[in-house]
C-alpha cells in the first residue's frame, strides 16, 4: 500500500503557470509508472499525464505542449509542469500509482 500526497496547486490567471508534486510514501520496492489524472466540475475524472520507470512519457491531447511530467526516482516523486494554463484546465488533479490514488490538489485558472 502506498501513500500518496499532492502539492501545488492553486489559483493561476490564464497563461500561468503551475507545477504539481506528488510525493509517494510507504512500500515503494522499485520504480512504477506514474500517472496524473484530472476532474473538472460536473464532469468524469480524465487522464493527464503519465511517465513510464523508464521515463517514457504520455499526454492527453489536451494539455499536449503545454504540460511536461518528471519523476525524481530517488524520493518516489512526480512532477507535473503546466504551463500556458487555460480556464478548461480547472479541475482538481489526482496522482496514481498501483492502485492508489492521493487527496487530489486544486487548481484553478481564472480568465
């Protein structure tokens, strides 16, 4: 079982930027793939972002360009850059990992 805690999120005008953390905790016995995962109001959770152990990465078509994932295999942390933020990226952001997912961080752009 894991334990998984964002960071970062927050209020950004469109056109910022913002960069999430998610720090993983507990048994951690290797390098997992990652995944950032997003829910907007009133609509279904969506897929972000994700990054292989070996660093390969994917996006949706959405946020393509704009956001980059990282990984800090040392500490079990993933990054989520996001740049170039539009008012259609308001959501709360979740981390995934195994099975688990964490509180989920808030972010929200304003026009």
């Amino acid at each position: 079982q894991f334990q998984l805690v964002e960071s970062g999120g927050g209020l950004v005008q469109a056109g910022g930027s913002l960069r999430l953390s998610c720090a993983a905790s507990g048994k951690i016995l290797g390098i997992y793939n990652r995944f950032w995962y997003r829910r907007a109001p009133g609509k279904e959770r969506e897929f972000v972002a994700s990054i292989t152990s070996s660093g390969t990465t994917h996006y949706a078509d959405s946020v393509k360009g704009r956001f980059v994932i990282s990984r800090d295999s040392a500490t079990h942390t993933v990054f989520l850059e996001m740049n170039s933020l539009k008012p259609e990226d308001t959501a709360v952001y979740y981390c995934f990992l195994k099975g688990c997912w964490g509180q989920g961080t808030q972010v929200t752009v304003s026009t």
